[in-house]
C-alpha cells in the first residue's frame, strides 16, 4: 500500500520583524560604535587687519627641511646641516639661545618633504621653547 504524504504547510517567517531587527541592530552599533577624531596643528594664526612686525635678521633661525635632510641657518651660528631629525633635536637642545621668546623659528619646507619629517621639526622648535614659529612651503 502507498502512503500518501500530506503536504505541510511551513510556517513562514515575517520579513517585517527581521527588517526591524536590523535596523535596531545597526542603530545600536552606530550608538556605540567610537570614533577617533584627528585634531591636526593647533596654530594661532595672525588676525586680520594686524600689521605685520619687523624682526631683526639675527632673531630669525632658518630651518629648512628637504626629504630627509635639515639645515639650519642663523647669523650668529651660520649654517649647520643634519642628515637625521635626531641629530638636529639634540643640537637645537643643546644651543644656547638667549631670549627665545622674541626669536623666531621660519621652518621652511620643498615638496618632496614627507609631512611626518615637518612635524616633528615643527614639534622639535615647539618643545625648545620658540613661541613665534612660521611654516612656510618652498615652491
């Protein structure tokens, strides 16, 4: 004798409920989720109707950075050229710089210069203690 099976009728599942399901998923790691955010330079950049002020060429130190090369360059010290950032951090430490308060480091920089190398020349200048710093860009 041949059994006939009965033919079931399967349940099916809402697609409504799971849509939502997913939306409160994706709501919930949006919500939680943590996002870094890159400050960048913190410059205090000159106001807009300011005159610019004069400064004695003594007072200027030139530092100019070129792929991975440094040299800087000042009346009182001449040029002096560093082949590694390590070099040229020790050295700036090292100098006597009276009043550096009213000095001014003029970091220039060429276009194959990587951005991490003007960084931390930048940083170097900032943490000897240079308050006025300009960054200018060589064409």
């Amino acid at each position: 004798m041949i059994r006939i099976k009965k033919k079931r009728n399967l349940e099916e599942i809402s697609a409504s409920s799971m849509s939502d399901i997913a939306f409160l998923l994706l709501v919930f790691f949006m919500v939680t989720a943590v996002f870094f955010v890159k400050e960048g330079l913190n410059v205090q950049l000159p106001r807009k109707n300011s005159n610019p002020t004069l400064v004695l060429r003594e007072n200027i130190y030139e530092i100019l950075v070129a792929g991975d090369l440094i040299k800087m360059k000042n009346q009182s010290i001449g040029t002096k050229e560093y082949r590694n950032l390590t070099d040229f951090r020790e050295e700036l430490n090292l100098m006597e710089i009276s009043d550096i308060e009213n000095k001014v480091a003029l970091i220039k920089t060429t276009g194959e210069t990587k951005y991490g190398n003007m960084l931390d020349a930048l940083s170097a200048v900032q943490i000897r203690g240079f308050k006025q710093i300009s960054v200018k860009r060589l064409k």
